[in-house]
C-alpha cells in the first residue's frame, strides 16, 4: 500500500495536481471571504460550485439560449475566424521564411522589419484594421494572421539556419538538386522551430480574436463578455467565458504539442 | 630594378557580380541598404497613395506620413501624458513579474520535485488571453483605492505582472538546470554545498536565459499593457487613445497614437539591446 501510493507521488502530473488543487482552495477560501464582505460577490469571486451551477442550468440568459448555448454558439463565431487568420498566418510565415532562405537579398530586404512587427503592439492596430476593412469578420482574421504571422516566420527562419555545415557537405556529395535539399533536410530541420512558433501564435490569435469581438456588437465572444460585464445579461456569462478562454488557450497549445508529435517520427523514438 | 610580379589566375574568371557578391565592405554595407530601400519604396507607396489604392481606403482612414507626424507635433503634451501612463504600467508589471517568476523558478530548481507541476500550471497562465484576465482583475481591484486612476492602474499592473511572470519563470528555470554536464560535476568533486552551486554556477548561468526572456516579455508586456487599458475603468493610455479617438473618428489622432505605441515598442527593444550588451559582456 505504502508502496503504491509513493508511486503515485512519484509520477510526474502529480505535483501538477497537487498545484491545481491549491489554486481550487486558494480560490474557495477567497470565495468565502468575498462573499461574507462583499454586496454581490458574484462580480469579483463566485463560488466555483456556482459557475459550474450557471454552466449546467437550464435557465435561459438570452432570448432562446440557456449559458452554455450562448457561450459555445459565439465562441463556434470567434474560435473559426481565430483558427481561419491563424492558419493564414502560419502559412504565409511559413513561406516568408523559406522566401527569405532561398534569397539572401529579401532576407537582408525584410529581417529588420520583421523585428520591428514585433515589436508594434499589433492589437493596438485593431480599431484601425477595422476602419479600412470595414468588416469584423475580415478584421477578426487579418489581425489574426498578423499576430501569428512573426512568431512562425522568425522561428522557421531559425530553424532553417540552425542546420549545421555538414550536413550541407554531405548532400553535395550526394550532389543533390536544392529541391532534395530543401524536403530531406532543411524542412525537416526547421519543424520543431516552426511548432515552437505555433505554440507562441496560437493564445495569441484568440486573443486577437476575442478582442477585436469587443469593437463592434456582432455576436461572439468578446461581444458576448462585454455584454455580461455591464449587466446585460448574467454575469455568470462572464464567468464561463473567463474559463472556457483559459481552457482554449491551454487545449490549443496541447493540440499543437500533438500535432508535432504526430508529423515528427524522430521524436516518437526518443 | 623593378619586377612585376605577376600571378596567373587558375581557373574561371569571376563574373563582377560574383566578385561584388563576396566583397566584404559590400556585405556589410547591404545590411543596411537593402532594408534601406525597402524602407523607402513603402514609404513612396504610402505618400503616393499606392497603399490606399491597394487596400480600397481612403487618406481619411489611412492619412498620409507628413500629416501624422504633423498631428504629433500638434499633441505632443497629451501624447506624453498617455505614453507616460502606458509606459508605467508596462515597465512595474514587467519589474514585479520578472522578479517573481525568477523566484520561482530558483525555488524550482531548488525543490524539482514539488515545483516542476507548478511550473507547468504558470505555463498555463501564459496561454491564458489577455481579454479573459483583464476585467477580472478590474473587480478585484475596486477597494484598492478610491482613485480611479490608481486602482485601474494597479489591476493594468496585475495582468501585465502575470504575463511576464509565466515567461520569465519558464526560461529562468531552463537557465538554473540546463547547465553543461561537467560544471555540475566539477561542483560534486569540490563537495559543494547546494547553496554555493546555486549561487556560483547557476545563478550566473541563467543570465543569458533572463534576456531571452525579455526580449519575448518586453514587447509583451507593452502589448498587454495596451490591451488592458481597452478595459480599464478610468482612460488613460496610448492603447485606450488609440481606440477613443476610432470611436470619434479622428483617424489621423489615432494613428499618431499608433506611431507613438510602436516608438515606444522599438526604444523599449533599444534599451533592452544596450542592457544586453553590458551585462553579457564577459560570456562573450
């Protein structure tokens, strides 16, 4: 018995678990104390009990939708466009980088731009990509795929550098053609860079996404937050967004993790 | 008696394109003329009102270069203001959450065993949108003061502290355990005691991981910064200008706005540099 249990200790996701039980009654003993000194505690801190009560009742907060429903029909709205511009984004970096490979000028051309992407707070520039485009669904999507675009395109460049000269050598003496050269060894170099990349677009994206909602009433999430926060409907809306963003966030950067898994057989092995 | 030495050349002649290719002085100078030109064609696009045939806008929505920066003479004072408001923000939340997620992750490093979980649960705050946190942290902070312009700063400086946080504790905790094989060894063989190796071999190794770190969380925590102003209480902020003057469509205030928020982004980045550049003097 002692035994078993010290395994269990031992395993790696369980001081993780320990951590997220911590947080749990670290947010309840807040919970209580919030609620014994607060008007409405349910602004500042619900009872987690109490969110997960919201999630599952079948009360409705708009017209003909009860919480859930609500949450889930808008996040389907923003998470597309998220995933449509991320997508887009990591394409284009994707070429960008190879681009940039293959010409020494149009590398020297866009590197120090590319910088500079990053560091112009892009989501400033939402209300702007607005005006011009004049559409929210365009917008959600082209500042979508700005903001993944420089976290794929600078860590695919990396990665494409990183191949050490030898192995450049050999596929000259294998006297291979630069199209050999490019699908056996300098894509698959670069695609942990290019995951990498992913993993730093992907919160990003919904984010971008989440906050361009907020600028124009047109259903979807961030819509749907602001709505809840000023009372337009149960703040427990709020609330379920709060964590179903988290979850997002965290679900997507996992799902990519996969993904790389799966399309690199060299990690399978190790 | 003179003699002209004079050297056969083996093999093809260079082409001049060749030759200009491997010139050391012209590599160099291309670095900064090629960007250079790029630099200059989009700018002539931008002036000719090419980028606005381009995108289907007008000089209203995208007004052109020189009226900008004249709209930026014009409020200068106001744009000061604004910048010294976001940049506050930015720069405490950076402060506090660098130094707690280094304190973390030293704690890690010191207990692996109870720690790397935890580790793992900050990552997760690290994807964790921005818009989520934001309005979350302006309830918590209504009887922090009852000055709007405080306490909306502080829940700002909340959301900002926790984005660095979850990034520098990720790298820090790479730089404080991924040390080369033989340093720690060298350590066992000079019977060391764990507080000495911390403070001798990791610490020091985990100096160029910080600035990883920061070049990812300095133009973060200006973004973060910028998108928590969107919905903060009292309006302040070159993030919040940005979007007040969209609402009243004075699109030319706006974008001095914009140029003002990516100057801050780019001489944040400079100082960073320059930081960089005196503290990693000696691993060079």
């Amino acid at each position: 018995m002692k035994r078993k249990i010290k395994r269990i200790v031992e395993k790696p996701w369980f001081s993780s678990i320990i951590w997220i039980l911590i947080l749990i009654a670290l947010w309840e003993v807040g919970a209580v104390v919030v609620s014994n000194t607060k008007r409405v505690p349910e602004n500042i801190l619900p009872h987690l009990h109490q969110i997960l009560g919201a999630a599952l009742s079948g009360k409705t907060v708009t017209a003909d939708m009860t919480a859930t429903q609500a949450v889930l029909s808008s996040a389907g709205l923003t998470l597309f466009r998220a995933l449509l511009g991320f997508f887009l984004g990591a394409v284009i970096g994707f070429l960008f980088a190879l681009l940039m490979k293959l010409s020494g000028v149009i590398e020297k051309m866009l590197f120090p731009y590319l910088m500079l992407i990053q560091l112009i707070p892009v989501l400033g520039l939402a209300p702007i990509v607005l005006a011009i485009t004049g559409d929210i669904n365009v917008s959600r999507v082209v500042i979508a795929s700005i903001l993944s675009f420089y976290p794929v395109a600078t860590n695919t460049l990396a990665g494409f550098k990183s191949v050490e000269k030898e192995k450049y050598d050999l596929m000259f003496i294998y006297a291979a053609k630069p199209y050999y050269i490019y699908t056996k060894v300098l894509i698959p170099a670069a695609l942990p860079y290019f995951f990498t990349g992913l993993k730093i677009a992907a919160p990003m994206a919904v984010t971008a996404s989440i906050l361009v909602d907020t600028l124009q009433g047109d259903g979807g999430l961030g819509c749907l937050l602001s709505q809840s926060l000023k009372h337009a409907m149960s703040i427990y809306v709020f609330w379920l967004i709060v964590f179903f963003s988290a979850f997002v966030g965290i679900i997507i950067s996992k799902i990519i993790g996969w993904i790389e898994y799966g399309v690199s057989p060299w990690k399978r092995r190790a | 008696m003179e003699y002209e030495v004079k050297l056969k050349k083996v093999g093809r002649k260079k082409t001049l394109r060749q030759r200009i290719k491997e010139n050391k002085s012209w590599q160099n100078l291309s670095t900064f003329i090629w960007p250079l030109v790029f630099g200059l064609i989009m700018i002539g696009l931008w002036q000719k009102e090419v980028l606005h045939s381009w995108f289907h806008t007008d000089t209203f929505t995208l007004p052109l270069l020189n009226k900008i920066g004249g709209i930026m003479g014009d409020i200068h004072e106001k744009l000061l203001e604004n910048t010294i408001s976001t940049v506050q923000v930015a720069f405490w939340g950076l402060l506090i959450g660098s130094l707690l997620g280094y304190l973390i992750a030293v704690f890690v490093a010191i207990f692996p065993k109870v720690g790397k979980g935890g580790l793992s649960v900050i990552g997760a705050f690290a994807s964790v949108p921005v818009v989520a946190m934001a309005p979350v942290f302006n309830n918590w902070t209504k009887d922090v003061s009852t000055d709007a312009g405080f306490r909306s700063m502080v829940s700002k400086i909340i959301v900002v502290t926790l984005i660095c946080a979850a990034d520098m504790g990720l790298n820090a905790y790479r730089g404080l355990t991924e040390i080369k094989p033989y340093s720690e060894d060298l350590m066992a063989i000079y019977a060391a005691p764990k507080r000495v190796t911390l403070w001798k071999l990791r610490l020091p190794n985990s100096v160029p991981y910080v600035f990883t770190a920061l070049k990812v969380s300095v133009p973060a925590s200006i973004m973060t910064a910028i998108v928590s102003e969107y919905f903060a209480e009292y309006i302040t902020g070159v993030g919040r200008q940005i979007r007040e003057n969209i609402v009243l469509a004075q699109y030319s205030t706006a974008w001095a706005y914009i140029a003002t928020a990516c100057l801050i982004g780019v001489v944040a980045y400079i100082i960073l540099m320059v930081l960089q550049s005196i503290c990693l003097k000696r691993y060079h």
